[in-house]
C-alpha cells in the first residue's frame, strides 16, 4: 500500500511540475535569439516646407512693414522623420508594419541589425492599418511565419518584439489580455489585446507566441495622457492580416466584398418590436441603389442575422465578415422581416468598386488653410493622425504644416505641433481656428493663450503675444 501511496504522490509532483513548466517560462532568451533576426526598425522622411525671414530682426504681428518685406521671406525646406518597427515574411526583404508608421513618406529606410536597406512600398490598406514593403537589394534574410490567431486564447503567453522611442530590438511579454476588441479605431476592428509592453515605435512590430509564430501585429495602445503603455496594447490579429497581406502582394491593392448596405445596432427595444429572442444581427438602415443587396431584393428595415453560414451576432460583426468573404462569391443570407425567417441569395460585389468607397476615399483629402492672422498654415486632424501618434480617439484640433518667419509662433512651436485650443475654447478644425483667433484680434486682446500636442505629444499651454 506504501509502495503504491508513493508511486500516485510522485505522479502528482511530476505532473504539477510539468504544468509550470508549460505555465511560467524560466526564459524568454532562446526565443528572443531567434526572432529578433527577423524584426526590423523602420524609418520615415518627410519633407516639410517653411518660410525663412532674411533679415537679422522680426517684423510685430499686424506691422505693415511685415506684409511689406514678405517676398524677401526665403523657402526652406527640413527633414521630418518618424520610427516604427515591421518584421521579414520572405526572405528576398518583403517587410509587414502598419500603414500609418509609412503613410506620405517619402524615403523608407529599414533596418535589420546593423545594416540599412532602402526600402519601397508594394501596397497599403489604410482601413486595416497594413502596409507591405520591399527591400531594394539582393541579400537573403531570416523569416518568421504567421500562426493561427484564431487559436490564440485569453491568459496565453505572448512576446513583442520592436523599435520603442527609437530603442530597436526591444523584447517584452506578457500575456493576452482578451480578444475580439472592439476599440472603434477602424470598421473592422477585432484586436487582440496584450499587456506586453508596447510604446510609440513597437508599431508595426510582430505579437508571438511560444511557437515564434506571428499571431499579431502591433498597432494601438492605450495611454491617458500620452503616459506611454499601461498594459492595454492591440495587435491586428494574423489570420485576418494574412488575408489582406496576401491581396497587397498579389493586386497590390485589396479586394474586399460588398454588400452595399447601411446597418445599424439591434436594441433592446428593436428586438421586442421585431419579435427576436434576443438582440442580435444587424439592422438595415438603407441599401445602395444597384449594389448587391438592392438587387437580391433587401431592404430596409430587415434584421441580417447570417452571413454565408456566419452568425452576424452583432452590429460590427457584419463588415467584418463581408470584407473576408472573396469577391464575386455567391453567398446566402438569413433574414428577420416582418417577424419570420426568410433566406436571400446574392453575388458579392467588390468595396474598392463602389461609389461609396470613392466617395469617402475623396474625403480624406487633406485640406491646408493659412491662418493669415498668425501667418501660420494648417490642415485639419485627421483619423490617421490620431491612429499615427496614438492619441484619444475622439481628439480635435489643427496640425501646424508652416510657420512664417514673421509669425509670432515662430521659435515657440514647430511643425506637426497639434492646437486644440485657445483661450481655453476648443478647436474642432482649420475654420474654427481661424475664427476664433479673428474674434480675439478684433477685440484688440494682447494674448493668446494655446493649448498644444507638441511632437512628443504632450499636451501644454503656451502665452503668446499678439499686441
């Protein structure tokens, strides 16, 4: 009885001790040795263009002397540069990092090791925040593979590996905090969310697991107060950014479905009304003339609760699964109209396509305005920006693109510095700015007193005089 008593207590032990093997590893080193190869750090350069006075002194703001001499002002042109990181999926230099870490770029520079390569860009998808690139050389480099995020579970062991404020092959870990986020950066937003520490610059840069496969790339953090990580980061998931990826390096562009309608949440009170069990699927707002859905019969007022055998258990589960399905394919739908099920079948058009996509792509357009009165340029915040500095989503204000010589900003604040607001009054774009400091001059006010994100993105207040 002793003997067998011993022999079931060395089972436990060994069993126990196997699990923390598997649950707390002694080290993330081998690992580490092996990945960090294959991230690399990226670098950005953008020209941005100014004026330079000419003469050793500066004209006050409103002197008729500074509207005088302004054909003596100078065009100056520097250099401004961003940091990211991005990590090699083939071995001939194809680079994965984000779309925002490259956007307008005008030189890519990549870094693997010691060595710098120029590098161009194959294709971007700024929807979903990816951007795929190519080293200019021959050289041979080391890969890393993606993994199947779908079996990525909450409380797993993940490592990030990137470029931090600069600080290439930085390796943190931690575990995954949760999945399927929903953080309304994006309209296929589906994140996974880490708590391994993740910093301006760790953008782009690869999430793996224990296996050294890519399971995420890192795109947002969470930060009050631009306080850098608190252990709230977001990573693209790998199942859905191979899909997109596979586009860019093929089209060079993606090719996403659609449905051509406009949806909306199912309440509570909609579910009561429509007789559901419980709210669920997304709710027809309107549908595009001669889209796909217009033309299989959809309307208005219907509840879709299945796409091509996917369950639609929410709102913002639809786009999501529409932009994976193939273009062209014949997909059936489930409907909730007039209280009963009823089946629809139509073929998947392309969103690239559409009118709808044209027109929201030429929204975008970035529009400068000179604020004549501050003998400044600006253009209004945009969504990249916001996604690029990681700033709180619902962030307003006016991006500094000149300043004037004669401008009395000059020397306070720089280019890419954010107003948002002044005299404590917010500012929502270009023309609020430009309104608001009219009102200030006319009224003769001496000061003005700015609230800024300088390009460090920390948020302070400036005095500046105007009389």
């Amino acid at each position: 009885m002793r003997f067998f008593k011993k022999i079931f207590l060395l089972i436990v032990v060994l069993n126990f001790s196997t699990f923390n093997v598997y649950a707390v590893p002694d080290s993330f080193a081998n690992l580490a040795e092996k990945l960090m190869p294959s991230v690399v750090n990226i670098s950005t350069t953008q020209t941005v263009k100014t004026t330079t006075n000419q003469f050793p002194f500066q004209f006050p703001p409103g002197s008729p002397f500074g509207e005088m001499f302004k054909d003596f002002e100078r065009p100056t042109e520097r250099q401004a540069s961003a940091l990211g990181s991005g990590f090699i999926i083939k071995e001939d230099g194809i680079v994965i990092t984000n779309n925002h870490v490259i956007a307008n770029a005008e030189d890519i520079l990549v870094k693997v090791g010691e060595k710098e390569y120029k590098a161009k860009l194959v294709g971007a998808d700024p929807y979903m925040d990816i951007a795929v690139l190519k080293m200019e050389t021959k050289d041979k480099f080391k890969t890393v593979k993606f993994g199947d995020s779908d079996t990525a579970r909450v409380g797993d062991w993940a490592v990030a590996i990137g470029n931090p404020f600069g600080l290439g092959g930085t390796v943190t870990a931690g575990i995954i905090s949760a999945r399927n986020r929903d953080i309304n950066l994006t309209r296929y937003d589906d994140f996974i969310q880490t708590d391994a520490s993740i910093n301006q610059g760790n953008s782009g840069g690869p999430l793996f697991n224990l296996k050294g496969e890519v399971i995420g790339i890192n795109t947002a953090i969470i930060a009050p107060g631009q306080s850098g990580s608190i252990g709230i980061g977001f990573a693209i998931p790998a199942n859905a950014a191979s899909n997109v990826i596979d586009q860019l390096l093929e089209f060079g562009e993606t090719k996403r479905g659609w449905l051509g309608v406009r949806i909306q949440e199912v309440t509570k009170e909609i579910a009561e009304v429509e007789k559901l069990k419980k709210p669920a699927g997304a709710l027809v707002a309107s549908v595009g003339q001669s889209s796909p859905a217009d033309k299989a019969g959809i309307k208005a007022g219907d509840i879709i609760l299945e796409f091509d055998g996917k369950k639609i258990d929410t709102m913002r589960t639809l786009p999501k699964v529409v932009a994976n399905t193939k273009v062209g394919k014949s997909v059936e739908l489930k409907i909730w109209r007039n209280k009963k099920s009823i089946t629809k079948r139509l073929t998947l058009g392309r969103l690239e396509s559409s009118e709808e996509f044209k027109e929201k792509k030429t929204k975008t357009v970035k529009k400068e305005t000179e604020i004549e009165t501050l003998k400044i340029t600006v253009r209004d915040l945009i969504d990249q920006d916001i996604k690029s500095r990681n700033l709180k989503k619902n962030t307003k204000g006016v991006v500094i693109i000149d300043i004037a010589n004669r401008s009395p900003l000059a020397n306070l604040l720089s280019i890419n510095d954010i107003i948002i607001e002044v005299q404590k009054t917010s500012v929502k774009n270009s023309s609020d700015l430009n309104k608001i400091v009219d009102g200030i001059f006319k009224k003769g006010e001496k000061t003005l007193l700015l609230t800024v994100i300088n390009n460090n993105n920390r948020r302070r207040y400036l005095g500046v005089k105007i009389n």
